[in-house]
C-alpha cells in the first residue's frame, strides 16, 4: 500500500510514533504476499543445493546430485557406444525403474535439506521474522514444501532428462521414447512430492539437530526395506495380493507401481499393482499421501506461535 | 577417594535425555515395525528359512540394530555438546572415561532392550532355533555400533548425518557390491556371529577367531578413544 505508507511523510507529521530520530523512512512501493512468497520459494530452492550458503552446506547435496548422475552418464555411454554391439533398442534402465535404484541417494538427499528448510526456522525461531511479514501461516508451509519438492523433482528427474537425451542421440524411436520420458516426468513430481510431504511432517515434528534427519531416514529407509522384504516372501510364496498392498507403503514402490499401472511403464517390483481395482487404489494411495502431508503440516504450524 | 568406572547420575540423566521428547518415540517404532513384519511373514509362509533369513538378517541386523544404536547414542552426548551444557559434566571432578563409560551403559540397555530382544521374539516367532544366534549377534553388533557412533558424536557435530551415510554408504551399499568389506563391517562381523550359533549362512569365510575379536576391539577401542577426544575438548561453534 504506498499511498498509505508515504502519508506521514507527505503530512509532514509523523502519526504513532515513540521516538522520530530523524531518519527517511521508506516511502517506495511495498510488494504484496505474491511476491514475498516468490522470493522465499527461490531462496528455499536455491538453499537446498547450498546456493547462498557456505561451501560445507553445498557439499553434500552436490555430491548427491553428482552421484545421481554418475549411473545416467554411464548408461547413456553405453547405449551410444555399444548399441549395435549389444542389439539394444530401449533404454537399458527403464525410466521409471531409475529412481527406485538410486532411492538412496534420493532419501539421504531429502533427509538432509527437509530439517535444513523446516526445522531451523522452528528451531531457532527465524519463523516468527517470516510471519511478521505479509505472508500468511498457510502460505508460508506451501512454499516451504515447494521448495523442498522442486529441488527434490531437479534431483530425481535431471538423471532422466540426460537419459533421454542420450537415448534420442543414440536414435532410439523419438515419439516412444519422449512419451515414456514424460510418463515418469510425471512419477517424478508425485515421487518428489511424496517424499518432500513426507520429510516436511516428520522434520516439522523433530526439532532437535540432527535427530530429524534420523527420523526422515528412518521413515523412508525402514519403510523401503519392510516392503521391498515383504514383496520378496510374497512373490516367493504365491501372495501376490499381499505384496501389492505391501507395495502402497513406501513412496518409491507407490510411485512406481502407479506409472506401472497409468503408463503401463515395466515393472521394477516383485509385485506391481495388478488389475485396474489394485491400480485404484494405488492412485487413491498417492493422493493421500500428499494431500495428507500438506493437511499434517498445516495443522502443526496451526500451533506455532508467531 | 576410588575412582569409580560407572556414575549412577550420569546414567539416570541419560535415559532422562533418550527418553525426552520425540527420540523415545522413535525407538520405540523399531522394534514394532520388526515384530509386525515377523508376525506378518509367519502368517504367510510359517517357519520358513527364506522368511527368517529376509526379516531377521536384512531387516532386523542390517537396518534395526544400527539405527537403534544410533538414535540411541546421538541422544547422549549430541544434545549436550549441542547445547553447550557438556562443559557443566566436564568441569565435575569425574574422570572423562567414566563420563563416556556411563554414557554407553545406557546406550547399551537401549540396544538391549529395543534392538536384541525384539530380534529374540522376532525369531521366536520366525524360528525358534535362530533365536540365540540371532539375539546374541544383535547384542555385540549393537554394542560395537555404539561406541563407534559415540566416537563420531565427539568428533563432528554432523555425527548422526556421518553415521547415517557410514551406515549407507559403507555397510549397506558397499558392502553389498565388495566381498572385501566384510573385514571391515560391523554388520558382517555380528554375522559371523550369528552363523556360528545359528546353523545359517548369512557371510563367507569370515572366522570367528577375526570376528568377535574385531568386536571386542571396536568397543573397548572406541568408548577409549571417545573419553581420549573428551579430555581435550573444546566447544566450537555451528558452521
């Protein structure tokens, strides 16, 4: 509101205040709640890849970046140079598969940089500066998420865009390949979207240094492993029906069974969702994931104190 | 005076800072977790090896038993170098191997009593002729795991993010892909354990003579070397 704001300079008296120690105050344009929320979504993406912080902050997420790279470099070499070699016609990893192969790499990452986003400002109460500004409480916890999502899509998709354009250099059918590349584009926001909702509740609980990125990694690694060894006995035992309920309690088999189910994409799990009922379900799975993520978190900044 | 080797006030204060907040919580979903998924495995295939070997191996001795003595003992000495009210205990005419002996007494009772028993009636439930095995490689695993991540706490103040990818990097995926690890892996050291009691075959050629000494090394090594680290401490600031 300018007009409002350079009125006491205009008059000439200044209205309400304790102690005129002569300074100019600021009498430009004030931007609104958009632009204050553009801004903190930037800095909240430029931070998780240590962009405007110290040197130590960039190390781990560039590593990790770097090492999510290193398997889509490595493929691609192979399939350019060895095509013809090897008689390949598709990619030797299948899009949707590659995130489930590096969800190491990919859980580290988001249990390092959710508490980096979420707990510091509780911890250290820089969140009470933040809403002092025009930014409202639920505005505030949707751009922190967003933030941590975007970074976390750039981590998981950038192997796949290399991937793609190594497969379309090393003439690989361009319509087939492109809509495979933009059916696990798509996996990739609801993987990052789950993993970041996920990440942000249990940081947003976990205050206290470090323990959060114990807790988030507990959460997925416990997760990932309890159900990765229950498709495995499933499948061995002839429970497939078992397994694919299994399947819907880790993001990454959620994830991946549902492009396995919408994009008909090739399966990386023992068990994927057979059936257009089981398909559902994965779908319905997913939703709730993320909108009870975003629904978790919102009422616990609900009880934060500005 | 004798110097005493365990200080019951250090012990009590530190199962009053595990069991604070939101840390006691965590450990109390390990163990669940494990023994749903025993019951569950029981349910579908019985008494299976291949059910047992799954759960009891790479659930209950590659992942459970670290992150328990993890979380256990980043909750000791982490919130206190953390917060800088370790210079109160340090400044107490306590001798610093007693302060970190203390300290891992309670870390172990939590290895005790969230990572080994559970890994006993997970493998009563699964296989009652695994249970020993199994409970007692769960025990010094744990134990060995302690003293090193106590280690890691006095030396960095990043010590649950280096432990954790130690756990990743190291054990889990490295360990998978290189035989070699194995002489240096707790995890595969707890095995060896396990496979001498337990009639099953969880590593290759690693001997007993190298595995349980190696373990007895780690522990009496690192809760050492921490209360070495300890005496010349120095609090340092954040980033």
């Amino acid at each position: 509101m300018p007009a409002v704001s350079s009125q006491p300079e205009e008059s000439g008296l200044p209205a309400g205040v304790i102690h005129d120690l002569g300074y100019r105050p600021y009498g430009g344009p004030r931007l609104g709640e958009g632009p204050v929320a553009w801004a903190f979504f930037l800095t909240g993406l430029r931070n998780t890849y240590g962009l405007g912080r110290s040197a130590r902050s960039k190390a781990l997420p560039m590593i990790l970046l770097g090492l999510m790279l290193l398997p889509a470099l490595i493929l691609v070499g192979v399939l350019v140079q060895a095509k013809n070699l090897l008689d390949l016609d598709e990619q030797i990893v299948a899009y949707s598969t590659y995130p489930l192969t590096t969800q190491l790499l990919i859980s580290v990452f988001v249990a390092a940089q959710a508490p980096a986003l979420i707990s510091r400002d509780l911890r250290f109460r820089t969140i009470t500066l933040y809403l002092a500004r025009p930014m409202r409480r639920a505005v505030y916890v949707l751009v922190r998420l967003a933030s941590l999502t975007v970074a976390t899509f750039v981590l998981i998709a950038a192997p796949l865009l290399l991937m793609y354009l190594g497969g379309l250099l090393a003439d690989l059918p361009p319509g087939r390949e492109t809509g495979r590349f933009l059916g696990a584009v798509v996996g990739a926001i609801l993987l990052a979207a789950c993993l970041a909702g996920l990440a942000a509740l249990v940081a947003a609980f976990t205050v206290r240094r470090g323990l959060a990125v114990a807790a988030v990694i507990v959460v997925l690694l416990v997760s990932y492993t309890v159900v990765t060894t229950i498709q495995g006995i499933a499948v061995g035992s002839g429970h497939e029906v078992v397994g694919e309920v299994a399947g819907l309690f880790s993001p990454y088999t959620l994830i991946n069974g549902l492009q396995v189910f919408l994009f008909d994409s090739p399966d990386a799990t023992p068990t994927p969702p057979d059936g257009t009922a089981m398909g559902l379900l994965y779908v319905v799975a997913t939703a709730l994931t993320i909108l009870g993520a975003i629904g978790g978190l919102l009422l616990r900044y609900r009880r934060v104190e500005s | 005076m004798r110097p005493q080797t365990i200080s019951r006030t250090i012990v009590r204060l530190g199962a009053q800072s595990i069991f604070g907040r939101w840390r006691g919580a965590l450990l109390f979903v390990l163990p669940v977790v494990l023994i749903g998924l025993s019951i569950l495995v029981r349910g579908l295939i019985g008494h299976e090896e291949m059910g047992a070997r799954h759960a009891l191996d790479g659930l209950g001795l590659t992942v459970i038993v670290p992150l328990v003595a993890l979380l256990a003992t980043s909750g000791l000495l982490a919130p206190e170098i953390d917060d800088g009210s370790i210079s109160y205990l340090l400044a107490k005419p306590i001798s610093r191997h007693t302060i970190v002996a203390s300290k891992l007494v309670v870390a172990a009772g939590c290895v005790l009593a969230f990572a080994a028993v559970p890994v006993l009636i997970a493998a009563l439930i699964l296989r009652p002729s695994y249970a020993l095995g199994f409970a007692l490689g769960a025990l010094l695993g744990g134990l060995a795991y302690c003293s090193l991540f106590a280690f890691l706490s006095v030396l960095t103040r990043h010590a649950v993010v280096v432990g954790l990818i130690y756990l990743l990097v190291w054990e889990g995926l490295l360990g998978g892909l290189l035989d070699g690890v194995r002489w240096l892996s707790v995890t595969r050291w707890s095995a060896a354990v396990v496979q001498e009691i337990a009639d099953i075959s969880l590593v290759d050629d690693l001997p007993l003579w190298y595995a349980v000494p190696a373990l007895a090394v780690v522990v009496v090594g690192g809760a050492w070397v921490t209360g070495r680290r300890l005496r010349g401490f120095n609090l340092t600031g954040d980033e």
